[in-house]
C-alpha cells in the first residue's frame, strides 16, 4: 500500500507545482502597469496691443490640458496671470470644445466652437489677454489692451 501512494504523491507534487506556477503568472499578467509618457507643447508670446500670435493646433480628439500664464508686460502694472483648461479638438462637432478657469475672478470658462474671435479664456489679471478661437481646429492669444502694454507669457498644452 506504500508503494502505491508514494507512486500518487510524485505526479501530485508535479500537478500541484504547476497549478501555483499558472496562477502565479495569471496574476503577474495583470499586475503589469503601463506607462505613458505625455506629449507636450510650449508656445511663448509677446504680443503688442491689438496683435495676435501664432496659431496654436491642439491634436484632434484627444484632450488637451492647457495651462496658460502672463508673466508681465512692459509696465507690469496688474498683468500677471494664470488660467487653466481643458480642450478637445473634435472632428467630429468640427471645432474647438473647451471648459476650465479663468484668470483674477474670470470664474468658469466652459463652450464649443469653430469661429474666428470666438473668446476662450483670459490670462491676465486685467482681462486683456485671452485665447481666441482662430477656426475650427485652432487657437490664438490676442492682446486686446488700450493701454500701450505689451503682453509676455505662454501657453503650455499636455496630452
């Protein structure tokens, strides 16, 4: 009778080995964790009263978070500012879908649309400064001061 479940403890063992080795890589398969690095674009400016800047393309339906900061004009009187947002590029409503916060108590920004001028966020304090859609697939920075003041900053977008 020892023979015999000697014989059974062997292939057991075996049988046993490779149940715990099939689970142990089951639950290693999905442990694993996938690291995306984002992409990301700066876009500087410095912007005389009435200009715009260059046209900014976010890539198509992918949100974008954008963070924008005025750091000064050349009087730096009240100029600073930050705002921040996210925005969608989409093909398939063919413009620019955006929501987030303005700068010095702009409070929420939140809208859609392809029109050139169409208001978007501002970025300085004094609410001079703002993105503005250019068309359904792009944006811009405009300085709309009255006062003579240059504006300086950035536009930085995350994806």
């Amino acid at each position: 009778m020892t023979l015999r479940i000697s014989s059974f403890v062997r292939p057991a063992k075996f049988i046993l080995a490779v149940i715990v080795a099939a689970l142990t890589l089951a639950v290693v398969g999905h442990a694993t964790q996938t690291i995306v690095t984002s992409n990301s674009a700066v876009y500087t400016y410095t912007l005389n009263p009435g200009q715009s800047g260059e046209n900014i393309s976010p890539p198509l339906d992918t949100p974008v978070w954008i963070i924008a900061d005025q750091i000064g004009t050349v009087c730096a009187c009240d100029r600073v500012g930050s705002s921040l947002m996210t925005l969608v590029n989409s093909s398939n409503d063919g413009g620019l879908v955006w929501n987030g916060f303005e700068s010095n108590k702009g409070g929420l920004t939140t809208g859609y649309s392809p029109t050139l001028g169409t208001h978007i966020m501002y970025i300085d304090f004094l609410h001079n400064v703002d993105l503005e859609v250019n068309n359904g697939t792009s944006f811009h920075v405009t300085n709309s001061s009255s006062n003579g003041a240059t504006a300086n900053g950035s536009v930085t977008m995350d994806w």
